[in-house]
C-alpha cells in the first residue's frame, strides 16, 4: 500500500499548526471512507504541550481514551511511539506526528496499519531525510517540499536495482549470500563513485525500489562505514571494476537509445 505523505511547514511552537493538521486530516478522512481513525503520535504521554494549549486539558484527557470531533468521521486518539509499535492494525489510521524526528517518523511507513502521515516538525532539520525521500505535500500551500526529488545518478540506480532483484528484501540482507551481495555492491559503488551520497541511496530504496526502513539502513550504514574511512569485513575486495563496468554499460544504452534521433 502506497502511504500518503504530508507536512507543515513549522517549527518550534507553532501551536496553530496542530489545529490545522488536525482540520486537514479530517477533511481528508471525510473524503476517505478507509480512514477510521486520526492518530496524534507523540514522544511519550508528557509531550503533548501543543494540544493543551490548542484546545484544554479535558479535551487532552478524552483524545487519550479516543475522541470525536463535531463534522468528522474518524476517531481522534493520542498515542505515543512506543505503545503504537507495540499494536497491530489492518490499514486504517491518518498519522499526525507531533514533533517527532526522522528516526520516529521514517518506520511508519512501513507499518501496515498507516495510511496517512502529517508530519510537524520541531525543527524541520530533525525530518530532512522525510521531507527529501518523500517529497510530502505542505498541507498550508498544497506544495509539495520540492519540485524535484534528488535522486541518485544512473550507475548507482543500476547497481540498487541489480542488487534488490538478487536477494531475498522479507530476509533483509541478513542471509550470508545476500549480505556478501550488498557488501560488495557498496565496496565497488565506494570505489569507483567519487560522491556516494547515503541519503539519496536511502531515498531511492526505500521510494522506489519497495525497501523497509531499517533493511535500507542496514545498507547505507555500510556506505557510511566506508564514507568515513573505516571499513567492514564481508563482500568481495577483487574483480569489483566489472560490477561497475556492467551497471556503467547498462546507463550508457539508456543514454544511446535517448539520443537516437
């Protein structure tokens, strides 16, 4: 299931951004009978400042037993991250994150009970990896963060593409053939690219080519590993110029047949 992703565009206290999120995921639920219920995600029980202040304490005290709003169908509920990992849902909640950061707000679309995510930052330097992999809609503007989203060069693509395809994603890359696969993609991507940028690495993983939050991790913390010249053990150390040779050859066809004519 795709997720739909949004943000606003706010930081710090900014306690009209929660009544806004809220407002807005009502009238998107409205449209979308699937979605049953508005979940405010928060960092623990105490970290809900922004909703006291934007409504009560009582209206709080029922939004954590679960809440109705006058006009809109879903149930509103205050959860926090640790008690909403811990549950198992089939596919029906819009998620508000209420100052969460990347770490927090990037597993839930992995989560099949997600259909939905608004995500308000603290600071929006805390969801740069969101914002760049998902490009999420500012629910203010109806703009999305960027117009483009910076995507990984085409020998990298290849080699992510050639690698996804090679091993077995429900595993991670935690079998020994597939971990000696992605180890030696990373070496001979690390050595013959002169900028192996993590982030885009993980964006376009995860995007594009179907990959959970943590195996994506997994992976690109090999690049971080080498990127910081320190090394891992595993993978091919010899023979890695005809891996980069073949995803090289597979780009420069797609080139030629686009300057055909």
């Amino acid at each position: 299931m795709n997720v739909q992703h949004y943000y606003v565009d706010s930081e710090l206290n900014d306690d009209s951004a929660y009544k806004q999120a809220m407002k807005f995921a009502c009238e998107l639920a409205n449209k979308d009978a699937k979605i049953k219920r508005v979940v405010l995600l928060a960092i623990t029980k105490k970290n809900v400042d922004w909703l006291e202040r934007a409504f009560d304490s009582k209206t709080v005290k029922d939004l954590f037993q679960g809440s109705r709003f006058k006009g809109c169908n879903p149930l509103y509920k205050i959860e926090t991250v640790k008690t909403y990992k811990e549950q198992y849902r089939n596919p029906e909640d819009l998620v508000i994150t209420m100052a969460l950061d990347d770490k927090d707000v990037l597993p839930l679309n992995d989560m099949l009970s997600v259909i939905a995510i608004i995500a308000i930052p603290w600071q929006q330097s805390g969801l740069k990896q969101y914002l760049e992999t998902w490009n999420p809609i500012e629910i203010r503007s109806n703009k999305n963060f960027k117009t483009e989203v910076a995507e990984p060069n085409c020998i990298v693509k290849k080699a992510l593409e050639q690698l996804t395809k090679s091993i077995n994603l429900s595993n991670g890359i935690n079998h020994h053939s597939d971990n000696e696969r992605a180890k030696t993609t990373i070496r001979a991507l690390h050595k013959y690219e002169t900028n192996l940028n993590a982030d885009l690495v993980k964006g376009y993983l995860t995007r594009e080519l179907g990959w959970e939050n943590d195996v994506a991790d997994d992976l690109t913390k090999l690049i971080r590993t080498l990127n910081a010249g320190k090394y891992f053990k595993g993978g091919e150390t010899s023979g890695l110029q005809n891996h980069y040779k073949t995803w090289k050859q597979k780009c420069e066809k797609i080139n030629n047949k686009n300057n055909i004519g």
